[in-house]
C-alpha cells in the first residue's frame, strides 16, 4: 500500500513539474511575441513619418529624386517584410536609405533651417532610438526562450508540444564595422 502512495506521489510530482515547465514555456514564448509586436509598433511609427519627410523635402530638393525614389521603395519593402530576418534585411535597407536622405538633407540650406524637416528628422531620430531598445529587449527574451528550449528538463517538454528556438534580430554585416569618425 505505501508503494502505491509513494508511486501515486512521484507521478503527481512529475505532472506537476511538467505544468509547470509547460507553462513557463507557454510565458516565455509569450514574451517574445509580445517583445516582437514591440517593434511592430516603433517600425509603424517610422513609416508613418516617413511619407511626411518626403512631402516636405521633395519640395526643397526636386533634382534628388532617386534618393526620394530609394526611401519611399525601402519603406514600402519594409512594411511587407515577414518575420524578423526578413524584417531586418528590409529595415536596414530603409535605414540606409533614410541615411542618403539626411546627408543630401544636409546640402540644402534652407531645407536644414526649414522647421517641419528639422522636427521630422527629430521625431525620426526618437523612433530609430526604440527601434534598437525595442530590438535589444527583443533579442533578450529570444535569448531566454532559446535557454528555455534548450535545456534539460525543459527541452522535454518543448520537444513534446513543439516549441521551437526563436530567430534574433540581427544587425547587418556593414553596421559591426568599426565607424570611420572624421574630425576635419
């Protein structure tokens, strides 16, 4: 009889452990979706600013066209992007696009005194700013999903319900460059 107990005690231990570390998984995953629509959020707000730069550049700088041209396709292949490696690659075509806008931006006197363009650019600068926290909390809770799905006793429960290791967001090869400061 006391075998019977002993037997009936570890296997309600053993479910119990397993609810838990299901549910853990559970939270975890939902971590990082929430920490993904994070920047769903900062990257909306982006391209919504976006169009209202153009609007008031293209005025100033009607013979830049491409570079009109470049932001507004970037942006658009932005918005379609699927996914966090897809949406990085699209992202950091627009941020390099945005990059070309601000520096010819910075040949045109009266558009760098022109108050719409400089809080524009101001709003922009804000929101690349929670763009990469809302990317490095992103990879944080990756990175602690990943652990979770990784390790033992865990990695069980994963494998059984499907739980799988999530992507991080990832800079671009030409961003881990050291940057070139020139001081002249």
């Amino acid at each position: 009889m006391i075998a019977v107990i002993i037997i009936i005690a570890v296997v309600v231990v053993l479910a119990v452990g397993m609810v838990a570390l299901y549910n853990t998984l559970v939270r975890s995953r939902n971590k990082v979706d929430n920490s993904w629509k994070q920047i769903d959020v900062q990257l909306k707000r982006r391209h919504d600013l976006i169009p209202n730069l153009v609007e008031v550049v293209k005025d100033y700088m009607s013979y830049e066209q491409e570079v009109l041209t470049n932001v507004t396709k970037a942006r658009s292949e932005a918005m379609q992007a699927q996914g966090p490696a897809d949406s990085a690659k699209a992202e950091n075509m627009l941020s390099g696009a945005l990059k070309s806008l601000f520096a010819v931006a910075e040949n045109y006197p009266d558009l760098k005194a022109n108050q719409n363009v400089s809080q524009l650019q101001e709003e922009l600068t804000s929101t690349e700013n929670k763009i990469a926290f809302a990317r490095q909390l992103y990879n944080d809770m990756v990175m602690s999903f990943n652990n979770r799905v990784q390790t033992f006793p865990s990695n069980v429960i994963a494998g059984t319900f499907g739980f799988k290791a999530r992507e991080y967001f990832e800079a671009p090869e030409e961003e881990k460059e050291p940057v070139q400061v020139n001081l002249r």
